[in-house]
C-alpha cells in the first residue's frame, strides 16, 4: 500500500506582548520544520496521585505501546490544560541507549509546569542529560525515552503534540 499523506511544513509561532507605561516589549519569533508527516495530538486527563505516560519514544516504532521513532520526532509540546493546578513533568532520559529497539529510562529530570504553561523541545534524540555530581554544563546527551506528569493531588487535562519526519 502507498501512502496518500503528503508531508508538509510545521510552522510554529511563539510571541510575547505587553505595554509598561506607554512602552511596548516582546516579541516574536517563527519555527518551520520540514517534511512533517505525522502528528501525534491528543488530550489526557492525568488522574489525581497517578503519573500519566504522555509521550514515550524508541529506537524504533512499537505500534503496542504508542511510541515514536526518536530519530524522526522533530518538536514536541506539552501543555498543561488545567486553569489553577501545576503539573511536575518528568523528563526520562535512556543513557544506555542500546540500538536494540527497546529503550529504556535510567535516569530523570523534572519540571514544574504551571497551569496554563507549556513545554516544548525539539528532538528528544540526543537532547537531554541529567548530571548530579556537579553544575558542569554537560555535553553528551542522551535520548529522551518519555515524558510523565505527575499531577500531584488533583486530576489535570494535558495536550500533548508531536510532529515527526
């Protein structure tokens, strides 16, 4: 079967205005991504006390659990839908990366999303490292295996996007 989708650009558009005093700051700035042809968009409710796996990539596609071939992710947004609640989103990076297919975390980075907020990055392929003995800025990175949100006490809407290549 020959595929019918066609790929297209992802054009993304990130912009800040405010007036202080009479005086206008911000601005804005515009990410296309090309040959986007696939999207992975849906909303989860994260139930209250449960960590919610919103996103999970591999080395290859594993039609069985949802994932995305880390190689071919090229933007991913997370976005907390929840009006007053923040969310603890749980980066979990595969520092083994073992080419066999699987991947798997073995360590993590956290951060905390405040209702309304989101999270975006680029490629989850080498992208990410956590490093606990000292602030040395860190220069091998390793794949991002996937993203759980912690929604502590109260259930919370996310909207997770991907596009791939």
């Amino acid at each position: 079967m020959a595929s019918t989708v066609t790929a297209d650009k992802l054009v993304v558009k990130l912009s800040e205005s405010i007036i202080l005093n009479g005086q206008r700051y911000g601005g804005s700035n515009i990410l296309v991504v090309n040959s986007i042809n696939e999207v992975l968009q849906r909303i989860v409710t994260c139930p209250a006390n449960v960590d919610t796996t919103v996103f999970r990539s591999g080395v290859t596609v594993d039609v069985t659990d949802s994932s995305v071939d880390v190689q071919d992710v090229k933007y991913i947004r997370l976005t907390n839908l929840d009006d007053t609640e923040p969310i603890n989103v749980n980066l979990q990076i595969d520092v083994t990366e073992s080419g066999s297919g699987a991947s798997s975390a073995n360590e993590t980075a956290t951060i905390l999303l405040a209702a309304g907020h989101s999270f975006v990055m680029g490629t989850p392929h080498d992208s990410v490292a956590a490093y606990t003995t000292d602030s040395s800025v860190q220069t091998v990175l390793h794949d991002l295996e996937s993203i759980l949100v912690d929604p502590g006490s109260n259930a919370v809407d996310v909207e997770i996007f991907v596009a791939s290549t």
